[in-house]
C-alpha cells in the first residue's frame, strides 16, 4: 500500500491527535517547563455532563453554561467546594458570557429561532450583573442580527477588556461597550470575517491585561487578531506567532484567559501568549499530567493553576471530566525511569491512551510521547535516532521502516516474544508479522489492521476474485471510451501499475532501468488515457461508468456493506497481481518498535506488551480497524454470529409459530460502492459462510511495508509526465528524463 493513500486515509479516519513530550534524566529529554509540572487531579462528581460546557473563572466562582442555564461552583483554597452547580440568578436563556477579574458577569442573551437548519439570532439584549447578582446595566440589541449553520458550545461572542470594557461580537461588527454600559464603537471585521458562515470559526479571546483578541478560521487557516486601541479607535491588527515557527497551527486549540491567551498545540504542550514580550511560551506539556492534548476548554485561574475539561476517554458515558492542575516543582515529584516514544507527525488516541493508562498505573517508569512535526521533523527524528541519547522507542507508522531496519536502528522483537510469558508469535496473524519482518528481524507489532481492494462489474468481469494488468488492459479494450476510475494517473500509477513497474521496467541484479523503452511508453499512454483528469495525487474526478472502483475494507461490517450483502453486481477482484491470484492491500496502525541504542530496552517491551495485551472489548458493528490478536478476532467475529431477539419486558419475544423473534443485529447508513447513500440498512447476524469469506480476504492481504523507492519511482514518472499531459514535451524525450533520473536513483 504506497503511503499516500494510506496516510490519507487514516487522517480523515482519525479523529489523529497529537502530543510531544520529554523525558527527565537526560538533558536533551528533560521532562517538564522550566523545572515544573502541572499535577492533575481529576475532580470526581462534579457536574460534567456532554450538555455543560463554556467553563470560566470569576472571583470565587466557576461558572459554565447547560441548556443556555448559567450555573456556577463556589470555589475554596483554588479547588471545588461543591459537586454540583447551582442556577445562577434569574440570567435567563444564555448563548454565551463572560466574567471580568472584578467578578462582573455578562450575558448575551438574543433571541434565538431556528430556521430552515440554521439558528437566527435577533435583537435580545446584553446584560451585567454585580457579583451579588444585581442588574448593573442592560444594553438593547434591537435590530441586530445574525445567521449561523450551529453554535459551538463556547461561541465566543463576548470578551472582557481593561477598565469593565465588554467586546460583543455581532455580525460584521464587534461592539464595544463601556463600564456603565454605553456604546463606545464598533469594530469593522467585514474584510477578515470568514466569507463563508459553513464550517468555520470565529471567537472573540480574552487576553492578559485586558486584551482582547478576534480568531477567524477558514478551512483550518487560522488568523489571530488582537484589537488594539488606537486613540479611541479598536483596529484589528494580526499577530505575530513568534515562538511557534514551525508548527502546524492548523490542529491546535486556542483558548481565551484574563492570565494570558493559551494555545494548545499539536505537539502536547500548552502555550502561553507574553504579551509583553510578544512571543508564545511554553507552559506545560499535557503528558506530563498524564493528561490528553485534545483538552475540550482550558481555564487558567491564576500563575500556577488551572482547570481543564476532557471528554471522557475510554467510556460509553457521554459525561466529561474535569481537571485541577497545579504546577509543582520537579523536586516535589516522585521520580521515576523516564522513556520517550518518539512519534512522526501523527499517532493514535489508542496509543496516547495506552500511554496515559501505563503512566498513571506505573510506580517507576514514564513514557513520554514526542512528536517530530513541520517539515523538518523527519530530519530531527533522524538526528535523534542517531544521536548518543536516542528515543526509547518509535512509532513505525508514516516511516521507512526498512530504512531504519536495514541499518539496525531497530531491535528485534520476536527475541522478546519468545521471553514473554503473556504474548507469543502465534497470538498474532502470521501475514502482519511477515511484513514488520526485514531481513529475519521482527521490528514492530502493529495492535490493528485494514484492508484494500478493488472492485469490478461482475458482469464485466466475472464473479471469481483476482486478475493481471494485463486483464485489466483487456477489459479496458472490450469497453472503449470508459475510465478505468476518477483517480488521477499519478494516483493509478502508483496504486495500480506500481509493482508491475517495478517488476518490469527496472532490473535490480544489474542496476538498470528500460523506462525509455515502447513498452513503457505504451504503458503509461494506456494509462493516461484511462485515468481522471486530474494531476494531484487525491485530485478526483466523477467519470460516466468506471470500470473499477477502489474501497476499504476495515472490518467485517463493511465487508458484509460492499461484498456479502451488496446487490451482487460488484465482484471484489482485488489489485493486479502477477500470476492473478486475489491480491488485496493491508495497512496497519500502533507498531512501535524499540530502538537499538536505547539504555532501558527492557522497560520499553514491557509497556508495548502491555499496550498489546490490552484486552478493550470491541463489539464488531463498532470496530475502527480489526485487531491484529487472533484471540480478540476471533472474539469479534464470533460475537457477531451470535443472533439477537426482541424482548418484551426482559423476555423474549415469539413469533406465531412460537419461534423466538429475531431482531436486526445492526442498523445504519454508508455509501455503497455506487457513490450512493444506503439508508439505515438493517443486518442481521453473520453467518458461516461470511465469516469464511471475510477470513479469506485476509489471508490473501499483503500486509508488506511501504515501500518507499517505489514511490520514489512513481513519483519521478508522474512528476515528468506532466509536461506530456500540457503538450510542452513530447513522449519520447519525457521518458528519456525518466530514464536518467530513475537510473541515478536505483544506482545510489
């Protein structure tokens, strides 16, 4: 499976997050900011619940909103002193607020009216309220109004500004208004306002010092402004991200304070905006809490607390969880062996969650994630990987895996499982151990896996699974004019004619290439003519009766979506093969393996033995990916033969024969291979026959690694084929640059 196309995948599957942390003991990983961690302490009972959101601090108060209901916490010596919250005043229906650093509570409270799917906001009115509770003023918004798609629970509508200014942000305008409640201007954010109201942001953020800060974001472009007073006059004017060069600021979370404004970023850490300073600082790094970096709101209290809402993690529950922090020095907490897991780009929440889950259980050792992000973090990892005080371990997926496997950068793991006395080879699907096998050394074992294929028309091609590229050259004759997808041809080159490049055109023993051979040119012609439009790797296009059609296989519910109980016009044939057995492509997610100049290789097998032996019991219509375990396979596919019954009041129920009642097993929608939307499909329970054939499947799943010179190669062919496709060079001389550059490659 090239890369690309997987990468791709998994980051629209994913909800990935991502965290970068440090490890103590050693200079270059020195755990916590500045000789500090933030201790967590989770604040069991509160009121948390998916509906509370839009937490704040004021005074001896921590406020939050449910079902536009204001309510807040007394607060004792920084922490709770009550689980639950109590109304506050008679603030009425309340679509945001905020709360001054004298106590002052605001609310802005419109008139709401849902329209056609989308939520108006009319008129309505802004109130302030004394810290007893009293009115101090109300300010009228009649006339004002404003449409947006949905509100997000912390809506950002209203900011606290220096000396009991308030900022409201209303349509085009963000209105300010002064201490006793009289308009003092408006603020044009007409020419930075997102064009578009579908799928964007736009918050008002609460600074140091009573600054005030507009965020506008637009398909994950994100622009801060802060609005500075200029003579009576707020202008917006666009930050400087001075201390975050290099990160990607598309995946982070901003969060408003009276203390600072906070971002939380990518790589795990919080940051913290000196305004006087003007550049973003670390605060902490969220894995030094055992803690997420996906934190729903941040409310920093005051220098060295703050509070911290998560979804909760690992539960059915829809409830959140709130957490206290509180920073202490490095001397007042219990050491502990420090380990880095060392990640590129991404990984997943099951493995930020195993971390979390080891750290809080484990009495002398501590995992630390560290991300390797931007354009150069592939060129750190390496620098790190070499460098006398290596990560402990490394996350294999997005990497050149055989690079570092050929170099020895890796242990071999089977020499661990065959110490284990909880996991051995033969708990694994044989096929995922081969492909993390380089040159007899198991370098990683990935916890779960996904399969690829291609379909065909089975009137077209036949109803028995696999084929050659040649059959596919000879479908494509019996139906002229047809495409054989939407997919670009750089994209079908690599997916489709891929290995067939490499096995043919490029001969290994002698170290030399025939690209500029007819063969090729016919090859690549054939494929153009067959290919989207398109000249981006994902660029796609609709095509009038395709002859294939690409799709993942993830579990047993999408094989039962797309093959078992499809209408049977669709054949699952697979990718091309050299002797036209089935050929499907496998990926997988969460192998780490173990770095060979690590000083705590021992430490490092027992978390991911740990991490693999984690028995998380996955219901098989829920399953992301299927596990790479026989035994919870297995599990899965058996719970899934199981057939439920209707039951009335805790009985089963009969049918008139007297027969137990069978219900649907699973019910919902996906797009067919067609492009079409099923609705709400009902299943009942696999049987036998769909087991057998969903194991099949897997058995012909090649789950070898990336293979990187491959995509070296496509790459170098789609590159030059470009001037073909705009008619600026001919055939023949494009395949002749190809020839050259291919031959220096495959020489190095």
């Amino acid at each position: 499976m090239g890369k690309r196309i997987l990468s791709f995948i998994i980051y629209f599957v994913l909800l990935a997050s991502l965290l970068s942390l440090s490890a103590c003991g050693r200079q270059e990983h020195q755990r916590g900011i500045d000789g500090y961690i933030y201790e967590a302490e989770l604040l069991s009972g509160t009121v948390t619940t998916s509906r509370s959101w839009n937490f704040k601090v004021g005074g001896e108060w921590m406020y939050y909103v449910e079902d536009y209901m204001l309510y807040r916490i007394p607060l004792k010596d920084g922490s709770l002193a009550a689980k639950a919250g109590e109304k506050v005043f008679d603030s009425g229906k309340t679509v945001d607020y905020t709360v001054d650093e004298t106590g002052a509570l605001y609310c802005f409270k419109p008139v709401m009216d849902w329209q056609e799917g989308r939520v108006e906001l009319k008129g309505g009115v802004l109130t302030k309220h004394r810290a007893d509770g009293s009115e101090d003023y109300s300010f009228s918004l009649d006339g004002r109004e404003d449409s947006y798609p949905f509100l997000y629970e912390i809506p950002g509508f209203l900011a606290s500004g220096s000396g009991g200014r308030v900022f409201l942000r209303s349509g085009n305008e963000i209105i300010v208004i002064d201490r006793d409640g009289r308009m003092l201007c408006e603020i044009d954010i007409s020419a930075i306002r997102p064009v578009s109201q579908e799928d964007v942001v736009e918050r008002l953020l609460e600074g140091e010092d009573g600054r005030v800060y507009y965020l506008s974001e637009v398909a994950e472009r994100r622009t801060v402004y802060e609005l500075v007073d200029e003579d009576g006059v707020y202008r917006p004017r666009a930050m400087q991200m001075k201390g975050l060069e290099g990160k990607d600021l598309s995946l982070g979370y901003y969060h408003g304070s009276c203390q600072g404004l906070l971002y939380s970023g990518a790589d795990g850490i919080l940051y913290r905006y000196s305004a006087k300073e003007g550049i973003w600082k670390a605060l902490l790094r969220w894995g030094d809490s055992n803690l997420w970096q996906d934190a729903l709101e941040v409310v920093r209290d005051s220098e060295g607390r703050l509070f911290a809402l998560f979804s909760s993690h690992g539960s059915d529950v829809a409830a959140r969880e709130l957490y206290l922090l509180e920073r202490k020095s490095l001397e007042e907490i219990p050491e502990k062996e420090e380990l880095v897991l060392a990640c590129y780009d991404m990984y997943t929440n099951d493995l930020e969650n195993a971390v979390i889950a080891y750290n809080r259980s484990n009495d002398s050792c501590h995992i630390t994630l560290q991300m390797y992000e931007g354009e150069d973090g592939l060129a750190r990892l390496d620098a790190g990987l070499a460098s006398s005080n290596p990560p402990d371990m490394l996350n294999l997926w997005g990497l050149d895996v055989k690079k570092y496997s050929e170099k020895r950068a890796l242990e071999d793991l089977s020499i661990y499982l065959e110490k284990s006395e909880k996991l051995g080879r033969e708990n694994f699907l044989e096929g995922v151990l081969e492909g993390y096998t380089v040159e007899d050394r198991l370098v990683g074992i990935p916890s779960e896996f996904m399969c690829f294929t291609m379909f065909g028309n089975a009137a077209e091609v036949g109803e028995k699974a696999g084929w050659t590229l040649e059959d596919i050259m000879l479908l494509t004759e019996r139906y002229p004019g047809r495409k054989l997808n939407g997919y670009s041809f750089s994209r079908n080159l690599e997916d489709i004619c891929g290995s067939y490049v490499m096995e043919q055109f490029v001969d290994w023993e002698n170290g030399a290439c025939r690209f500029d051979s007819e063969e090729f040119r016919s090859l690549v012609q054939w494929l153009a003519e067959h290919s989207g439009s398109g000249t981006g790797y994902y660029d796609y296009e609709e095509v009038e009766a395709p002859l294939t059609v690409q799709e993942r296989v993830f579990t047993l519910l999408e094989y039962l979506h797309y093959v078992s109980r499809s209408d049977g016009e669709m054949t699952m044939m697979g990718f091309p093969s050299a002797d036209g057995r089935p050929l499907h492509r496998g990926g997988t997610v969460n192998a780490v393996g173990i770095i060979s100049k690590s000083r705590h290789k021992e430490e490092a097998w027992q978390f991911i033995e740990y991490f693999l032996c984690q028995d998380e019991g996955q219901e098989w219509e829920s399953a992301l990916y299927m596990p790479t375990r026989r035994d919870l396979l297995e599990a899965i596919l058996e719970d899934a033969t199981v057939p439920e019954y209707w039951t009335d009041h805790g009985e089963v129920r009969k049918d008139g024969k007297g027969e137990p009642e069978q219900r649907w097993k699973w019910k919902g929608s996906y797009r067919s291979l067609k492009g079409e939307i099923v609705d709400y499909e009902y299943y009942d329970c696999a049987d036998q026959e769909e087991i057998e054939g969903f194991l099949d499947m897997i058995g012909h799943t090649d789950f070898s690694l990336d293979d990187y010179l491959q995509s070296e190669v496509t790459g170098i062919i789609a590159e030059e084929m470009g001037s073909y496709f705009t008619g600026d060079k001919a055939l023949e001389e494009v395949t002749k640059v190809i020839q050259n550059r291919v031959s220096t490659l495959i020489q190095e």
